[in-house]
C-alpha cells in the first residue's frame, strides 16, 4: 500500500517537469511563428519601398539624381494599405506603442532607413567587395554620374516584436526585428538613355579601310557605328590612307578623311 502511493507520487512530479517543458517549447513555437510572419511583412516593405525608389528618382538642387527619400517611405508605411498591416506587423507603428509613427517625431526616420550605395568593386554587391570579402556600404551620391557599374538602393525596416509569452527573465519581452532589402537603381535618367553623360563619351572602333572599294567606305563607317563625316578623296583605285589608324577606340562622332 506504501509503495503504491510513492509510485503515484513520484508520477506526478514527473509529469509536472515534463508539462513545463513541453508547455514552454509550445510557447516558443508560436512566438517564434509569430515573429516570422512580422519579418515577411517588414521583408514585403522593404521591397515595395525599394522597388519604387529604384525607379522614381528625383533630381536635386545640384542636379544630381537622387533618391525620393520621403516617398519611399511612404510606400513602405503604407504596403499592405491604410490599415498598415497584416495583422503580424504595424507598419504605421514600427515601434509598437499603439500611436500612427507620422505623428512621433523621429520615430519613422528611426524604424525606416534609406540609402543610395555604390559598388566600387562591380561585382554587384555594394556592401563588399565579394573577391576580399572588405565591407563596402559606400554612399552614392549621383545615381546619374555612377563612375562604377550601378548605385543600388537599400531599404531597411526595423520593428518590435512583442513577446506573447515571456517565459523567463532571461528573455526579454520585447525582440527587435529587422528586414533588409537591396536592389539596382533602375532610373532611365540615371543610366543615360534620357539625357545622361554617356552619350557624349560612347567610343567606337575605327575600321580598315586600306585596299577597299571607294563605295564601300561610308557603310563600313557607319556600320561600325560612326556618326560623324567621312571624306573620301576622289580618284581612282581602292583606298590607300586613312587620317585615323584601324583598330583605333575614337569617339563616334568623330570624322575621318580617306585617300
Ligand atoms: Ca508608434
Ligand atoms: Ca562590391
């Protein structure tokens, strides 16, 4: 009879330490779920404010191309609409006091950076240079006069993720969650095709002309992309010298006599 009740006895405390274990990685598994879906929605912003400011860049008081900072990050406030989220993340309160963070002063500016970055190394990671692994996050200042490959914008958008179950004192209630977003700038204007600078230093490669027909010179010319004159002096026979020697890199708008 003793030994029966001891039996029970020791049952119940077992099942007490396996109840708070099981309970706890219960508890965990849904913070944990919760928090990735806060991170989807903020990795959603982050995108949607990165693909506008790719493509809608301003011009500034100094000519340059920048980026609508201000817009930006209004498309990522407002990426799930008005009611500004999900149900997982607020993205109109990223610091999660319950009050819209237009109305907080600094706080949109805190939770939402936005940042024009160059690629010094071109090998389209603008935050390092990936053959040495050296960190580069360098500032672009003009997307339009880019002397490397590409600017690139990056998107970060910060929040607090409010724990649903603080278990123990060694975790905080709150866990602070970021989302990170980084793609080309793909502004027309910055690239040249709508009044860029590369126009004026495109290069072409002069061709051969030693020993050809006369009647072939002016599409040989213009077909190795050669916009300025040509002139060929009249006579008879192929031609015998050229003013600008083959294989020559010239600017395409330059000029070219034939003899
Ligand atoms: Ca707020
Ligand atoms: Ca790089």
């Amino acid at each position: 009879m003793f030994r029966r009740k001891r039996t029970q006895g020791q049952a119940l405390v077992e099942f007490a330490l396996a109840i708070t274990l099981i309970f706890f990685l219960l508890a965990a598994a849904v913070d944990v779920g919760l928090m990735m879906f806060a991170l989807q929605g903020l990795h959603n912003a982050a995108q949607e404010g990165a693909a506008y400011g790719s493509r809608w860049l301003i011009t500034d008081s100094l000519g340059r191309r920048v980026l609508d900072t201000a817009e930006i990050k209004n498309h990522v406030r407002f990426e799930s609409g008005d009611k500004g989220g999900i149900g997982f993340v607020n993205l109109l309160d990223l610091n999660g006091d319950g009050i819209n963070d237009a109305t907080q002063t600094g706080v949109v500016d805190a939770n939402i950076t936005v940042e024009m970055l160059a690629d010094p190394s071109m090998d389209g990671d603008p935050t390092k240079d990936v053959s040495s692994g050296a960190a580069e996050n360098v500032q672009c200042t003009d997307a339009s006069r880019a002397t490397t490959a590409l600017c690139y914008i990056r998107v970060t958008v910060r929040s607090i993720h409010q724990m649903i179950f603080p278990l123990a004192p060694a975790f905080s209630r709150t866990v602070p969650l970021k989302s990170v977003y980084i793609m080309p700038i793909r502004d027309s204007v910055a690239r040249g095709s709508g009044g860029g600078t590369s126009t004026t230093t495109q290069t072409c490669t002069v061709p051969n002309f030693i020993g050809k027909a006369r009647n072939t010179a002016s599409s040989l010319w213009t077909s190795a992309g050669f916009t300025g004159t040509i002139t060929i002096a009249v006579g008879s026979g192929n031609i015998v010298y050229q003013s600008i020697a083959p294989g020559t890199i010239s600017l395409c708008t330059s000029s070219i006599s034939l003899t």
